[in-house]
C-alpha cells in the first residue's frame, strides 16, 4: 500500500511523528520522532540499544502519527509493521540528513552510542485529518 500525497508530504518535511511500538508485556509505548519516507514507506531512524528497536524486534507492529509543524490538526496515521531494517553507512548518513532538516546541522556523532539504524515501516492502514 503506498502512502498517499500528504502523508507522504507531512513525512518529508520538518514535521515531527509519534512512533508507537509494543512492550513485551504488551502496553503500547510512544516516542516523539524525526521521519521521513521513501515515497512507499514511513522512515524511522533510531538506535540498536534503544527500547524502541527491542520492542519491534520482539513485535513489528507499530503506528506512526505524523503533525503538520504549524498545525497539530493537520496530521496523518500510519499503522503498519517494520519490514526492513538498514544499517551501516546508509543508516548513518540518513540520521545526518534528518538531523539537517530538522535542526540546519549534522547530527552530533558523540551522542551515538550504539549502531543507528532506518527502520522502514511497510503502511497496512492509513487515516488523516486536515483543518
């Protein structure tokens, strides 16, 4: 299912996204996220260490909400399953990109701790509001 025009314009721009992914209990968990997208996929880019990749490793459901920056009532749903995890250099380089659209500078390579990553998220259902 390919994302329609304005997720996918809300996903390439400097619009922030809430991932949410599943504990292993099973409670939801939300955290507010850089994104971006390949034009068929919700990109995110993330840490191996963090509790966010722990949790899709163990369950690839996730739902992403991405707001436009200048109206939080404009905004798109994502729910879907990680298909595919990227690492290395490419991983590395989009975290630098995003880091330029969102904050204008690359992002500041002392603060990684592990391996970043691009989870790509495969959409299976979509919902959007606009103002």
């Amino acid at each position: 299912m390919p994302l329609d025009e304005k997720t996918s314009e809300l996903a390439q721009g400097p619009n922030f996204a809430v991932l949410t992914t599943l504990r292993p209990d099973g409670h939801p968990v939300s955290q507010p996220m850089w994104v971006d997208t390949d034009g068929e996929h919700i990109l995110i880019n993330t840490e191996l260490h963090r509790r966010k990749f722990r949790n899709i490793e163990s369950d690839p459901r996730v739902t992403v909400t991405i707001w436009e920056r200048d109206n939080p009532y404009v905004y798109a749903e994502v729910r879907g399953r990680v298909s595919d995890v990227v690492r290395g250099d490419r991983a590395r380089a989009h975290i630098d990109e995003l880091s330029m659209l969102y904050d204008g500078k690359p992002y500041d390579g002392d603060s990684i701790k592990s391996e970043r990553v691009i989870v790509v998220i495969t959409p299976l259902e979509t919902s959007k509001k606009s103002s």
